[in-house]
C-alpha cells in the first residue's frame, strides 16, 4: 500500500493494522524457519508498511499537538 493510502485512515485504525501486520510477519518468520515461506518478499514489504503507518501516525499526531499548542 503507498502512503497516501494510509494518510486517509484515522490513527486508531492505523493501530489497529500495523499489530495485525506484526501478527503476519511472526507467523511468516516461522513458515521462513521451517521452510515454507514461499514469498520471502512478503517480510520486506510487510515491515515497509509497519514503517510507513509509523511515519502516518507520527505525522498526524504531531499535527494535533501543533493545533492545540497553538
């Protein structure tokens, strides 16, 4: 998913995404130590993701604090 994407969720829902996103990246660190993973792309992309809504989350809440203080 890009950015802009992400930008149009609430942080709540984004919370939400980035723990289901960690669930899947265990459970494919654990197919990739017995074997299994197929797409090992799948990893890199799930832990861009993570660091994009990161980036979403921070971004949205600095930008409320900036509203309040002001």
């Amino acid at each position: 998913m890009k950015s802009k994407e992400f930008r149009e969720w609430t942080v709540d829902e984004l919370r939400v995404r980035k723990r289901e996103m960690r669930e899947e990246i265990f459970k494919l660190r654990l197919q990739q130590r017995s074997g299994q993973l197929e797409k090992p792309s799948m990893l890199r992309t799930l832990r861009r993701n993570i660091a994009r809504i990161q980036t979403v989350i921070s971004e949205k809440l600095r930008a409320a604090n900036q509203t309040v203080s002001t």
